[in-house]
C-alpha cells in the first residue's frame, strides 16, 4: 500500500543497500547517509546469523565471485591481508575541517584565504572563476546549484553553494547548513556566477583548485591551493584544531553536554590506557 512517490522511494534504498550508489548524492537525497549505517548493522547481523548456523561462501574474500573479483581488480598479494594482523593498525587520517564534501575544501580554502585578505563585498562581485581538476568538476559537487529533496545535502555537496556561503558570510559552518541560509537568494545570486573550468596540469592534486574573483570596479582578487586543510600528509589538522571542530559540533548538535564532551576528549587521548570502552560508549550515547 505505498503511494507511487513511496514506492519510487523504496526502490531507492533498495539500491543503497545492494553495495551503494552515488546516485542518491547527484540527486540530493538522504539515501546516502544509509550505507555506512546498513553496513555496521549488516556485520552485526551476519555475526548473529553464522552463530546460529546459517552458512555462506567458504571465500567471501577471493572466491571466483568473492569481494576482490566483483568490486576491484583482484588480490595479486594476499598476504598483505594478514600482515601484522591484531599488531599494527592503519588509516587514513583525514579530519574534515569545514561541512560538506571533500571534494568541496579545497576551493572552500581558496575562498576562505580571499575573504580574509582582501575587502570582498559580495554585491561587488562581477564574476567568479573556479578552476577545479575535471574529476571534480565533473562529479556531482560540480552541478549547478539548486534547491534539491533535502536542501541541506544538496548544498553540503555543491561546490558551487559552499563557495558563495563563504564569500557571502566570510565562513563555512554547519550553521550555514540550516534551510533558511541555504535559500537566501544572496546565495543563488553569487553561486550562478560561478564559472567552472579545468584546471591542468594534470599532474596536478586531485584535490587543489584556483579560483579568481574579479569585482565590478575591475579588481580581481585569486587564490591557489594544491593541498585542501586536512590532507593527511601535507596540510594536517593539528590535535588542537581537531578537538575544536568536535566541540563545536557538539555545541551546535546540542546533545552532548560540555561536560560530557571534554570526558570524551580525555578518554580517547588516553584511548590505549582504558580498560574498558563502556564509559566511553555511554558518554557517547544519545
């Protein structure tokens, strides 16, 4: 009994829950925060099911139709699966210093360092140039700005919007996100400005961008940046600003107390010290 605007919706979810999808990205939807959610769960409930005797593929991992063959090129070298396993851990440290995607900050750096040095006022802006590599551009942060089925995503993934709200409000917040800044028209006005190009060469950073702001009186204002912040091996966060982005997320999320959030801070600076996690887990708890 689901309306056909329902129905639309389920076979949408369906999608999510197959391996993923950008679709619900380019489209603007809440669908996209449902895999890391549905993965977890998954895990859990696969534990749960194989407990109780249910059976699956005997190599989930290099079978003939296992995880490597369907989703990358295969596993040359399977024994760096197992290398140090349980002794060394590894990831990829990229602490986002403003919301909205990755794909986005460095442009975001470009228009923060623009706003910072120079008198933009933003009713004199003639024109806006984003320079950006083509595998940017050509994702779904390049597409022109509008007010998409869950306005706040899909300005948390426009380049274009994340820009304009710098140079409009000289900021990038997780207030900003809020559905009434979103519509100012101030915003739509800045962001149709913005003309983005290629920018080579190639070689270049996946992520670095430049961008040229050129004002009615004919000053022009430009801005380069080959690593966005946050890049793990060339432009790091510090601790410091790193604990100051979770407590402002915290004061605006308004479900943790201070209190509380400076407790998280110290547990999980002394993280390898704790005997247990349960202290943590229900600090964290909502």
């Amino acid at each position: 009994k689901l309306s056909s605007k329902q129905l639309q919706n389920a076979f949408g979810l369906v999608l999510n829950q197959l391996a993923g999808s950008f679709e619900a990205i380019w489209d603007g939807t809440s669908a996209f925060k449902l895999v890391q959610g549905l993965s977890a769960r998954n895990g859990i409930v696969s534990a749960e099911l194989a407990k109780e005797g249910w059976t699956g593929p005997r190599d989930a991992l290099l079978g003939k139709f296992g995880y490597f063959n369907l989703y990358t090129e295969g596993c040359t070298d399977p024994e760096l699966l197992i290398l140090d396993l349980g002794k060394k851990y590894h990831s990829e440290v990229t602490y986002k210093p403003y919301p909205g995607c990755r794909s986005n900050h460095a442009s975001v750096d470009c228009a923060l360092d623009l706003v910072q040095k120079y008198d933009v006022e933003p009713g004199e802006i003639d024109s806006v140039l984003l320079r950006i590599p083509a595998t940017v551009r050509d994702n779904f942060v390049g597409q022109q700005f509008f007010i998409q089925v869950v306005p706040q995503i899909g300005a948390a993934f426009s380049i274009r919007y994340c820009v304009a709200n710098v140079l409009l409000r000289k900021s990038l917040t997780l207030e900003h996100f809020q559905e009434d800044l979103i519509r100012d028209p101030r915003i739509k006005q800045i962001a149709n400005m913005i003309v983005i190009e290629e920018l080579t060469p190639k070689e270049r950073p996946l992520r670095t961008a430049f961008l040229e702001v050129t004002m009615k009186d004919g000053r022009r204002y430009t801005s380069d940046v080959s690593y966005a912040k946050g890049d793990p091996d060339q432009n790091t966060l510090s601790r410091e600003e790193v604990t100051q982005k979770f407590l402002e997320n915290v004061a605006f999320s308004r479900t943790i107390s201070q209190a509380s959030a400076e407790k998280i801070i110290s547990h999980i600076h002394a993280l390898e010290e704790l005997e247990s996690l349960n202290d943590l887990i229900t600090l964290m708890t909502v």
